[in-house]
C-alpha cells in the first residue's frame, strides 16, 4: 500500500513539475511574440496575446506616451500609433520568471526610435497570466535606461 501512495505521489509531483514546465513554455512564446509584433513594426501580431476579459495594465512613456489600464482594442491601436511615427529596433529579454501556472514577468531591454527621430534604450517590463489555455499580457510598463 506505501509503495502504490508512493508511486501515485510521484507521478502527480512529476505531472504538475510537466504542466508548469510547459505553461512556463508557453509564457516565454508570449513573450516573444511581444517582441516580435513591435520589431516587425506590426501592432496585429499582439493579438493573440491580448486578453478577451480585462484590461492591460500599461506604463508607457517614449512608447505611449500612456498610462492607466485598456482593453485590448486600445492596447493595440496604442501600439500601432507609436510604431506609425516610432520603431523598435530591437527587443531582447534579459530576465524572465514564471510558476509556470498563474503568473510570469519578463524583464527586457528595447532600442527604439521615438517619433521625433531620436535613438534611445528603454527597459521593457512585461507581465503575463493564463486566460483560457494561453498566456495574455496583463501589464508593460516601460522604464529608462
């Protein structure tokens, strides 16, 4: 009887360390995708992480400039306005954490051009939560470098 409550402990342990190695898997994709939608200049490509319900928190100064919370709609048409006159020329994650199951927060570093033409490196900060089987953005807050 030890040895079957035993093996049965072991596979959840082993079962939920697999759902919260691929939800973590799953977080980091998102997180690309942020990168890639802005690097590529295309505000569309966010939507597959934009969320259905609720708002994304955002902290925009270069990009924005804007602050509050919008629906994904808005976070969109924010994000296509800034890259109609601004560019990301790079989006690189330098740190990222994540459960794996209800939360993950990616730490990144972005070259930009504003929309007056000027250079600059800002710090991305991204955090993202489960809704419905995918990872949505919950929050980008932008930072100075």
């Amino acid at each position: 009887m030890r040895v079957a409550i035993s093996a049965f402990a072991i596979l959840l342990a082993f079962t939920a360390h697999t759902g919260a190695a691929e939800g973590d898997a799953q977080a980091r994709r998102a997180t690309a995708l942020f990168g890639s939608a802005l690097t590529s200049g295309h505000a569309d490509g966010l939507r597959p992480i934009l969320p259905q319900r609720g708002k994304v928190r955002l902290t925009l100064v270069l990009l924005g400039p804007e602050e509050g919370a919008f629906g994904a709609n808005q976070v969109e048409a924010l994000f296509r306005d800034f890259l109609a006159g601004g560019k990301v020329s790079s989006f690189v994650v330098e740190r990222f954490e994540s459960d794996g199951a209800s939360s993950a927060l990616a730490h990144g570093k972005a070259a930009i051009v504003d929309r007056d033409g000027r250079k600059a490196r800002i710090g991305v900060h991204l955090a993202f939560e489960p809704e419905d089987g995918r990872w949505v953005l919950r929050e980008v807050k932008e930072s100075a470098e």
